[in-house]
C-alpha cells in the first residue's frame, strides 16, 4: 500500500507524530499541507493521512482549506485523520468528517493523540513528562497503522456529548471567526534583535520584519509557533504569556519547522 501523510504544525508536536507514524510504512510521502496546498492536493497514494494540532476545540483554519482543496478523485481512496491535542479533542474529528462530506468524501478513521499542550497560557510541562508522553503515544501510534494498514473503520475518536456540542458545535464555531485576527494581541518587546526566526518559522508567512521588529499580517492560524519559537522570549500575547515558559517540540529541530 502507499500512503501519503499531510501534516501541519506550530511548534513540532504532529510533525513528531506524523514521522513516528510515517516510519511504520514503507512506501510514505510526508508533505506540509501548506505545500500541498499551493501544489493542488493530488496524491497517487491510496491512502491518505491528515495530522494536525486541536484548536479551541476544532479545527486548525489550513486543515478546513486542506480540504476543499481535496479533489473529487479521492472519494475511493481511505481516508485517516490524527488529531494531535492537549487532552480535549472534543467533536474535532467529527467536525472533520462534516467538512469531507460535504465534498462528497468521509473520513474512514479518526484518532486522538495526546501530547503536551503548547498553549503558552496553560503549558507546564516539565521535560521528563515531556519525554514520557512522547513515549507512552508510541503504543497508540502503533493502534493507528495498525488500522490504516488493514483499512479499519473503528469509531471516530470524539469527547464526550457535551463536549461535542457546547466546545465544538458552538464555542469553535464563534472563535473560528475571530482566530485570523487574534495576532493583534501578539506584541514583541524590547528583548527583541530582529533576527527574523519568527517569520521562518510562521507556517503561513504571516509575519514580516519591519523595522527590526515582527509585523503581523492577520491571517493567522494561532499555532504560537512564533511566541514559542522565538530565542529571546520576546512574543507576549497580551499579559498572559508574561514569565510563562515556552515549548517547541525536543525531538524537532525548529529548522524542520520552517518548511512550507
Ligand atoms: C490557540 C491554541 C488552542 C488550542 N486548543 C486546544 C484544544 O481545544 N484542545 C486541546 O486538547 N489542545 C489544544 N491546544 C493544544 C494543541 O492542540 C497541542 O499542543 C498540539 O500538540 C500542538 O501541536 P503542534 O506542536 O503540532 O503545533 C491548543 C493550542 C493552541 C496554540
Ligand atoms: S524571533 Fe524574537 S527576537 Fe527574532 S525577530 Fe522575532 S520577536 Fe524578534
Ligand atoms: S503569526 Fe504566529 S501564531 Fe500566527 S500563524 Fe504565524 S506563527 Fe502561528
């Protein structure tokens, strides 16, 4: 069988799980959705893989472009998602399988993946739990191509009923409106050198440096690849971030993260 794993990534952690996944096949192509996105999504493989991060209880704004840019031809192909989370995926999947049939597709198979939260106003992890968590998602991975080798349909992992309706089917739905604009609380500080990393590292080239300083473009994913990824800690978003530690993912070098 062939496989094609489209990822999309903030700060490293589904770009970690995806090649954790990528390396129990054999013929695997591991693309950013970003470049499959500007090279129309065409893929000769027969299965096809989404792996993107949860966001407010949905989906990242790429994966629901992702996939009206998915042609009609994948309708016979297997189709698995992986939702990469902090511990509350809600009716993300769900949500997704809604956004492939109404193009006449249907999600085959659905996973959560738990991993550390990079949601700077909440991230506490320390590095040993890090490494564990890293570890323990090993054996879920293994459940996961597991089914996509034998083309399983299991039940799509969800939260539970309240979860789906309430985060999901209301609280996402408001937020995805506001999501592009929120880099307007995003402010560099004094610490900053110019140095341009958080523009290399922004998935969707939302950031220019002007002035020595980031300027932020409001088409905006809310990965916090910028605020985690800068060196000198200068990103704050707004006063909830202040002395918060930042995370990128161990096992990914911040170069990695800069291929679009
Ligand atoms: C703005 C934002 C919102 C998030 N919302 C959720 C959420 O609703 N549920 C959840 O479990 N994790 C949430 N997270 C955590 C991420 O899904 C999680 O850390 C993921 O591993 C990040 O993947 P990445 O490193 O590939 O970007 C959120 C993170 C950010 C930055
Ligand atoms: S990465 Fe940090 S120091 Fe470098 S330009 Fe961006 S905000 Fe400034
Ligand atoms: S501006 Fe920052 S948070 Fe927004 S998409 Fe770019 S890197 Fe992610």
């Amino acid at each position: 069988m062939s496989i094609s794993i489209y990822y999309f990534t903030g700060t490293g952690n589904s770009l970690k799980i995806s090649k954790e996944l990528a390396s129990r096949f054999e013929d695997v192509q591991l693309i950013p959705m970003t470049a499959a996105i500007r090279n129309r999504v065409i893929s000769d493989s027969d299965t096809i893989v989404l792996v993107f991060p949860v966001y407010m209880f949905g989906l990242p704004r790429i994966v629901r472009e992702f996939v009206k840019k998915l042609s009609k031809q994948m309708r016979n192909k297997y189709i698995a998602a992986v939702a990469v989370n902090g511990g509350t995926i809600a009716g993300t999947l769900l949500l997704l399988d809604k956004k492939l049939k109404a193009r006449g597709l249907q999600l085959s198979a659905g996973f959560s993946v738990i991993t550390p939260s990079n949601f700077i106003v909440e991230f506490t992890v320390e590095e040993e739990e890090i490494k564990h968590i890293f570890e323990a998602s090993k054996e879920k991975i293994n459940e996961i191509a597991s089914v996509i080798k034998s083309k399983g349909t299991p039940e799509i992992d969800r939260g539970t009923r309240k979860d789906c309706i309430f985060k999901t089917g209301i609280l996402n739905k408001f937020l995805a409106f506001l999501i592009p604009i929120m880099d307007t609380t995003f402010k560099s500080t004094h610490s900053c050198t110019g140095c341009g990393i958080c523009a290399k590292v922004c998935p969707v080239n939302n950031i220019t440096i002007k002035d020595g300083s980031p300027r932020w473009h409001h088409h905006c994913q809310q990965c916090f690849a910028c605020i985690n990824g800068c060196p000198r800690n200068s990103i704050e978003y707004m006063k909830l971030s202040v002395g918060k530690k930042r995370y990128h993912n161990p096992y990914i070098k911040l170069e990695e993260l800069m291929k679009k």
